[in-house]
C-alpha cells in the first residue's frame, strides 16, 4: 500500500494491523456514519464507484488518500463492487466510542466476495449464486484425472457435490454457473474459457483433504459416517473441495456458514 508506513497514529496503527489481515479485499473502515478507504483501496473504490478522492494527513510525513461511502448507502455500493467482481471486508465499530478508552475497538465482521453473500439486495433472485471448490486428483493409469467438484449458494443453504473428468468439467460447470471458484494453490487445472467471468480463489493444498472434511460433515449433521449422507468412496475428490469450501465460507462468515442442507450428490452423467 502505498505510503502505508508513513502515518503513525493510533488510528492508522489500528487500520494497518486490520488491512494486513484482508490485503485481498477493499477494507470498509467504519468511522462513525462513514466507512473510510486509505490508500490503494481509496484510488480503487474512487475509480471503479465514481467516489471523491480526497486526503488527510493522519501525523505522518505525506497525506494519507481517502475515500468514503455513508453507512445508509453500503449496499448499494457492496452491489456495485461485487457484481464489478470485488472482495470487501466489513471492518466495524465493536465498541460503544462513548465508552471506549483511546481508539474503538474494530473488527472484520463479514466478508463478501461475488460467491459469497446473504444480503437478498446483493443477490440475482432468478438464479442460484454458486460458490465452487475445485480439487484435481493425480492422475492414474492411462492418464485419467477425476476433479472434484463442490458448490454451495449460502443464500440457499444448498450444497452440491459432483466428481467428472476435464471434457465434462465446462458442462458441471456451466450447470452451477459460479460466480466464484476455489482452487489449490499451483495447480495445473485448465478451467474453461467459459468460466472466465468468474473470481478465482487460490487456497492452500492442505485444505483440500477429504478426511479433514469428513470429519467435519459427520459433526455437523449428526451422522456416524459420510455414508449416512449417501457420500461414497468414489465421492472422496468432491468431499476434499468440500473441505476447502466449508473452511472458506468460515473465514469470510465469522457467525458461522449458517443452515446447510444435506448435501446432494451430481452424478456428471
């Protein structure tokens, strides 16, 4: 961020500790009835929202850039951002600042990405808006890779999982139509030139790990094994995207994911 070092004060201590959490987002600074943008989150959301790009020398040697959006307003320009294709933090006041001793507490309390959304305002209600969580499996004999395929519309709570081959991976596709995907970290997954509208999310390897969430499926629906859900061994490249999505949606959704249906197995024939 440029010129981030300069500014001293308690209050752009406090931005910089929080922006250095969430440096793929625009972080929505709350201050008082304003959420504030400092330096390159500020130039973007003045460019891309039309916003005014003001300055404010915060104590250290160079003024800091500005840009701000009122509170009443934040969903209309969260609407424009995500459907630009943006990721936003929502960074709020946890404290009364009548109460508060020196800077008010704040904290990220939600993060919202094109894939990722419960605000009705924020969603198409003719279609599902899918996440999806890609994990390619090494590829056997004679060449063949399975992909598995998880995809989970928050707003719905549905959560779908599908295992296909690379020809058939722009039909599944297609059929869930993402507005964001989530894929390992270097992998040599080719997606298709028709999901190209589409966030691309890169996670770390280790979440994509089956056993991890099996684990996890089993506790949060109270059955004994992944068979009770009707998720069979031939599912098991689907239940690792699955890992790496519920692991995903936690982090962006600090309440939890919410209600998730059972999940439903798409045979990619």
């Amino acid at each position: 961020m440029t010129g981030i070092s300069q500014a001293q004060t308690p209050l752009m201590q406090q931005y910089r500790e929080i922006k250095a959490r969430h440096q793929n987002a625009l972080l929505f600074f709350r201050m008082g009835e304003f959420y504030e943008m400092f330096y390159d989150d500020a130039e973007i959301a003045a460019r891309v929202l039309g916003l005014t790009l003001t300055s404010r020398n915060n104590g250290g040697a160079a003024d800091v850039p500005l840009a701000g959006v009122p509170v009443k307003a934040l969903q209309e320009y969260l609407r424009r951002l995500v459907q630009l294709g943006y990721r936003v933090a929502i960074c709020e006041q946890v404290e009364d600042p009548k109460l508060a001793r020196g800077i008010v507490r704040r904290e990220v309390v939600e993060t919202v990405t094109p894939g990722v959304t419960f605000a009705d305002e924020l969603l198409d209600g003719t279609r599902n808006n899918f996440i999806c969580a890609l994990w390619p499996t090494d590829r056997g004999r004679g060449g063949a890779r399975w992909i598995g395929v998880a995809a989970a519309d928050v707003s719905t709570g549905e959560l779908r999982l599908c295992v296909t081959q690379q020809p058939e991976l722009d039909a599944v596709l297609a059929r869930y139509a993402p507005r964001e995907i989530l894929v390992p970290q270097g992998t040599e997954l080719a997606l298709p030139a028709s999901r190209a509208e589409a966030m691309i999310t890169e996670r770390e390897a280790w979440e994509f790990d089956a056993e991890l969430a099996s684990d996890d499926l089993t506790r949060h629906y109270r059955v004994q094994s992944m068979e009770g859900l009707g998720v069979g061994e031939t599912d098991r490249p689907a239940l690792a995207a699955t890992g790496a999505l519920l692991r995903y949606l936690r982090e962006l959704q600090h309440g939890g994911v919410g209600e998730l249906a059972r999940p439903v197995i798409d045979r990619s024939d």
